[in-house]
C-alpha cells in the first residue's frame, strides 16, 4: 500500500511538471505571437510612412531628404513584417502577406523609375523582387481563402487589386529564367517553378492562364537548358519533351532529345523523323536521319528521306545533296544505272559539283564493263564515262586523282590506244 501511495505520488509530481511546463510553452506562445502581431502592425505602419514619402517624392524625385526617408521606412517595414512572418499565426495572416507584397511593389517601382532616369537596372535584384511580388500576393491570396482562427470564412478583399500588381512580375519571371539559364540556372529553375505553378495557382484562375499565355512550351525548353547547363540530363528530359510544340524552339527541343538519345536507336531515330516531319527544312533531321538508315542497312528507307528531301527542299543546294547520297545508296547496292541516273541528276541540279560527275562516270564505266560482251551497249557507257571524267577534269585540272588514271583506263579498254597515251603517265 505504501508503494502504490509513493508511486502515485510520483506521477502527481510529473504531472504537475508537465502541467507547469505546457503553460509555461502556452504563454511563451501568446508572448510571441502578441510580439509579432505587433511587428506586423509596425510594419503596415512603416509601409504607409513609406507610401505618403513615395508619393511625395514622386512629385519632388529631388528631394534628398525623402529619399533618404522613404529608404529608411522601406527598411524598417521589410524587417519587421519578415520577422512577424516566422510567426505560425502570423504566417496564416493575409494581412501580413499583403504587407510584404505591398513593400516589394514600392521597390519594383523606384527601379523601374531608376532604369528610366538612368538606364540601368541591377537585373538580379529586379527579378527576386519580381518572384517576391508573385510569391507574397499568391500566400496572400491562400491565407485569405482559408477560415479564420475562430474558423469563419474571411472577406475577400486583396485579391484583384494584388493580381493585377502580380500579373506582370509573373510574365517576368520567364523573362528572368531566359536571362539566367546559363549564368545562373538554380535561379532560372526557381524562377521557373513559380511561373508554372501559376497556371495551377487559384489565385490567377481567372486569367485562364492555360489559354492566354501561349508562351509555356518555350519555359518548358528554357527550364530544361538550364537542367542542361547543371549536367542533369535526366530532369532536363521531360521539359524538352513538353518543348516539342514550342513555336521558336521546338526545333532546338527536338535536336537535344535526338542527342541525348544518341545510344538507343529506336528513340534517336524517333526524333529524327519528328524533327523531320515538323522541320522538312533542316537539314539536322533528314541527313542524321539518312545516315541512321544508312548505318542500319536500310537503303529503302534511306532513299525514301531522300526522295522526299528532292521533291520538298527549297534549296536547289540541298536537292542536288540528296540526288547525290540517293544515289550513293544505289551504288552501295551495285545498282549502277539507277545510280548513274541519281548522279547526273545531283549534276544537273548543281553545275559544279564535282563530286556527281565523278561518281557518273564510275558508273558508267562500271556498267560499260558489264556489258562487255555487247560491244555496241560497252561503248555507249564509255562514252558516258569519257564525258564525265572530262567534265570532272575541266572542274578539278590540278586534282588528277579525280581523272587522270580513270582516262587512261578507260581509253584503253574502250581500245583509244593515242588517246589512252596522254594519260598513261597517272596510271602508275
């Protein structure tokens, strides 16, 4: 009995402990909250000294003494409503988030007013007060849709007026990401990442951001390059395929896919063909394509990218480009005639390339050799070779590697023995 009567005496002494430890944490927090709540209210009060300032000086950019006045009130009430702010309660409060929106919104104007009195502007500075601007007003906008600490709904007062001071800091957020993704990318993801968050924040619902800004497919490709500039190509991935659609660099988007892709073949080639299709006109898609079909040994599928190229390209430069490697698939086939066709083609379409010629020419002889036994059809394809190989000779006389021993070769097996002896000194 007298065990039981210590033991329970004991936990009377813990209970009392904890009970005077729990209010002494409970007034601690009335304590802390009353001092924030009072920072908070200094702080409005600071920011509408700051005002009446601005306002005055606005009238008077002269006037050194505001100046030095609406300074030293901006400081004040950006210090105390940032120290309310760690206040949980306080953290719930619109008005406090107002207040930091309201402080941030004099700071963006003074350097707006500054870059057009002076031309400059610190950049860094402008975009963090920007995102600041978006990221208050929106916690604002939160806390002022949330109930009250006794759980009634509040009155919703700050809402438009603070959406229509955020709506041009949030368009300058990606204008701070596309200035930073290569200085400075961990500020162009943070930048980013709000401005995203924005099409599904309910504070900008109305804007129907999903319709109206048309320019999100070209943040998903700046965020990626930035991803890219930090080496992580594995977060980058999943923008640059949002990016596809992007009208100015969904080209670029498509490009880095096909080269972060570069070891799976399937998925290169892929984005080859999507490049291709969107992008007829850029000569990265259908030649990396070709040459992907080339090294898989699928000449059908090669000639049909270069088919297209020849009936589509604007630039007479490229269709000859295609007529030529069409014509390279074919030789690499042995199928000389339609080969010598494609070359002359390329010729046809681009008078200096010599290149063409050159490959007509081992066609044709190629083809004369063949129907060596046919004398008739024989000469008729080394006389096409001997045309060509002239040609190449009167483009290219300083280069005879190009002609000199494929003349004398042919002159003599077509059985033009004088003529074969002007060349017979390349023959060696």
């Amino acid at each position: 009995m007298k065990k039981f009567i210590i033991i329970c005496a004991a936990m009377l002494a813990v209970s009392c402990t904890m009970f005077g430890q729990d209010k002494e944490a409970e007034k601690a927090k009335k304590a802390a909250l009353k001092e924030a709540t009072k920072q908070m209210n200094d702080a409005e009060t600071a920011l509408n000294t700051a005002n009446t300032v601005y306002q005055a000086l606005k009238a008077d950019p002269s006037n050194a003494d505001n100046n030095a006045k609406l300074n030293a009130a901006l400081t004040d009430a950006e210090s105390l409503i940032s120290s309310a702010l760690k206040n949980e309660t306080i953290g719930e409060d619109p008005n406090a988030w107002n207040i930091a929106g309201r402080i941030e919104t004099i700071k963006m104007n003074r350097m707006l007013e500054q870059r057009q009195t002076t031309g400059e502007m610190d950049l860094n500075a402008f975009f963090e007060n920007q995102f600041n601007i978006v990221n208050y007003f929106s916690k604002c906008d939160a806390c002022e849709k949330q109930p009250d600490a006794k759980g009634n709904p509040r009155k919703v007062v700050f809402h438009d007026i603070n959406q229509q001071l955020a709506r041009g800091p949030r368009t300058n957020l990606l204008i701070a990401g596309s200035n930073l993704f290569d200085k400075n990318p961990d500020a162009c993801i943070k930048y980013l990442n709000l401005y995203f968050d924005s099409f599904k924040d309910p504070f900008f619902a109305s804007l129907d951001l999903e319709k109206t800004d048309t320019m999100k497919t070209d943040a998903y490709f700046i965020l990626a390059s930035a991803y890219m500039e930090k080496g992580d190509t594995v977060s980058a991935e999943p923008y640059l395929a949002q990016a596809v659609t992007s009208h100015n660099y969904g080209q670029n988007a498509i490009f880095m896919l096909m080269q972060a892709h570069k070891d799976n073949t399937a998925e290169k080639i892929k984005y080859m063909k999507m490049g291709y299709e969107r992008y007829p006109q850029q000569a990265a898609f259908y030649k990396n394509l070709y040459q992907e079909y080339m090294n898989e040994k699928k000449f059908d599928d090669a000639r049909a990218v270069l088919d297209q190229v020849i009936e589509t390209n604007e630039d007479v430069d490229e269709k000859a480009w295609a007529s030529y490697y069409k014509a390279a698939t074919f030789y690499n086939e042995e199928k000389n005639q339609e080969a010598f066709d494609a070359f002359v083609k390329a010729g046809e379409l681009k008078e200096d390339y010599v290149e063409a010629f050159e490959g007509a020419g081992n066609c044709a002889w190629k083809l004369a050799m063949a129907n060596d036994k046919n004398k008739a059809v024989a000469k008729e394809w080394y006389d096409k070779a001997i045309k060509y190989y002239e040609k190449v000779r009167e483009m290219a006389p300083d280069n005879p590697d190009k002609w000199g021993y494929f003349l004398y070769a042919i002159y003599n097996n077509s059985g033009n023995a004088a003529k074969a002896n002007e060349f017979k000194k390349y023959s060696k």
